[in-house]
C-alpha cells in the first residue's frame, strides 16, 4: 500500500462509478432499488440481487438470492461471475419476521455474501452495508460479538444459533442482527484495510418504505414501544424517503469517501443525537435499550 491517493474526481464522471461493477442486494424494493437506480444513472454496470425479481431499469444483471438459505447464498456469490468493485448489503426484513430469519437475513447470511465476493474485490472497492438506529447499544456489547467475529467461523448456520442464544441478553431478534452488522463492519474494516478495501455501515431512521408499516408494528411489540412510538420526535416533519438512504450509501462507497473505513454513520435526521444528548422524551431511550455498558461476564458468556 502506498500514500498515493486514488484516482481524483473528474467532471465526466465524478462520482467514479461508471463503468464499474457493483452488486446490490435488496435491489427489488426500497433502499436496496434507490441504490440501483442511483448507480444505473451514475454509469454504473449493476447487478441486482433479491428474492423477488428486481426491475430496475438498466440493471445489467438479476440474481435471485435467499440470504436465510445458506446454499443459495453461495448458489448467488456463484452466479455474479467476475471483478466487484463495489457492494451494497441494503437486503434485510423487519423484527415482525420470525426471530431466527431475522438473525439469518439481516446478519448471517449477509456476512456470508460478503465474504464470498471479497476475493473477486480490487484494491480501491468499497462495501457498505445498512443496519439501524435500533442497533444504537453496539459499542455497549462489542465484546459479546467479539466473540461470534472472532472465533474464525464463517457458519452462517452457527453464527444464527449463536446469536439466538444471546437474544434474551442482548435484547431484541432485530436490533440484534444490526448490532451484528454494525460490529461486523467496524471489526472487518481493519483486515480489509490491508487489501485496500473499505467496509462501512450506514443506520437509517424511519424510511417509508413498503415495509415501514410491519416496522411500526415491530416498535410497538417491544417494551415500551407504543409509548416511544407516541412520543417519537418530528425530525424534519417526516420519514426519510429510500433515495436519502441510498445517496449516504453511494457516497461511502464512492472515491469521495476514500479514507472512511469501518465507520457507523446514523442517517436519522438527528433521531439518535437528539437522544443521547437527552433533549427527546425519555421514552425514547427506555424504547431504545439506551443504558450504560453492560459487563462482558454478563452478556454473551
């Protein structure tokens, strides 16, 4: 690696996407299609994976995926033949699914793509993947995941049942699995920097999308939730729409974001600062599990 910069913006291409190969999954619906649409219009060669069928105008390439089947990620990672210059993991479900889906679509097998496709990755790619603003205690149990990323075990099988195990303690089937693509991102980012690829996360607030109402329900089943869902603030006046999701996305995996790696960014309109800084109702923090690190003897072991 040297100290020489990556290739510079140019006015016929300034975001450096044209021409380059980039792999979106969840690209049938939501952030995963903005994304598309985006990058088609970027000059982007896009390949396309969901499990419904993705129609994007100018995606080069659809690819059906199932991340809860561990044989058809691989049957997928497969299928996407060549170079991936970047990578966007937008697929995952709501915490209205049945828990150990959640915990295999939104975490396991998403990892399990992502390694997949890392060896086809140059020096200079990007990968970027979603989690949320539910996942806000990640830095308070990054040594009970530590354990899961560490332990050198790629099992998407395994790493469902590892975490299903830790569900009770951690909180949450969803807020776990971003946990995990939160932690995930900023542990891979390290072993990734020696390859000169990036890895960073983005954790979107409320976005309407066609899942926003199965959501709502999942907020409201948790402890607290229907009296956060009552107090939420009107940040903006409104939710975010799947394309402010998606330009964040596009713009960590872009050359204008080259020297940002294993970053959490909070795409919230001020949700999370808000709450932190405690100027929103204290119900959100209660709704949220936002509370002091937990000991590792007490999570995870």
């Amino acid at each position: 690696m040297t100290n020489e910069p990556h290739q510079l913006p140019t006015p016929d291409d300034p975001w450096g996407y044209r021409d380059r190969r980039v792999v979106v999954t969840g690209a049938a619906s939501g952030m995963g299609k903005a994304a598309s649409e985006i990058l088609v219009g970027l000059g982007a060669e896009v390949i396309g994976l969901d499990i419904q069928p993705v129609e994007v105008d100018g995606v080069a390439q659809y690819v059906q995926l199932d991340l809860a089947d561990p044989a058809a990620v691989d049957a997928a990672a497969d299928a996407v033949a060549g170079q991936v210059d970047a990578l966007f993991n937008c697929a995952g479900i709501p915490g209205t699914a049945e828990p150990r889906k959640v915990l295999a679509i939104n975490f396991a097998g998403m990892r399990q793509l992502t390694e997949r496709l890392i060896p086809r990755m140059p020096a200079g790619s990007a990968i970027c993947c979603i989690g949320s603003t539910a996942a806000v205690n990640w830095p308070y149990h990054v040594d009970a995941f530590l354990e899961l990323l560490a332990g050198g075990s790629g099992d998407p099988v395994a790493a469902v049942e590892w975490l299903e195990a830790r569900v009770p303690q951690l909180g949450y089937a969803y807020d776990v699995s971003k946990e995990a693509v939160n932690v995930y991102a900023a542990w891979r980012s390290i072993g990734l920097n020696e390859l000169d690829i990036r890895i960073n996360c983005i954790n979107p607030g409320g976005t309407f999308t066609p899942a926003s109402r199965e959501f709502t329900k999942a907020v409201k089943s948790k402890d607290g939730g229907a009296e956060m869902i009552a107090n939420w603030p009107k940040l903006l006046g409104r939710m975010a729409r799947p394309d402010e999701q998606a330009w964040p996305m596009v713009f960590l995996n872009s050359r204008f974001a080259s020297f940002v790696n294993g970053a959490s960014l909070f795409v919230d309109a001020g949700l999370i600062a808000g709450m932190v800084t405690q100027q929103h109702h204290p119900a959100m923090a209660a709704g949220m599990f936002w509370s002091k690190p937990v000991p590792s003897a007490a999570v995870g072991r």
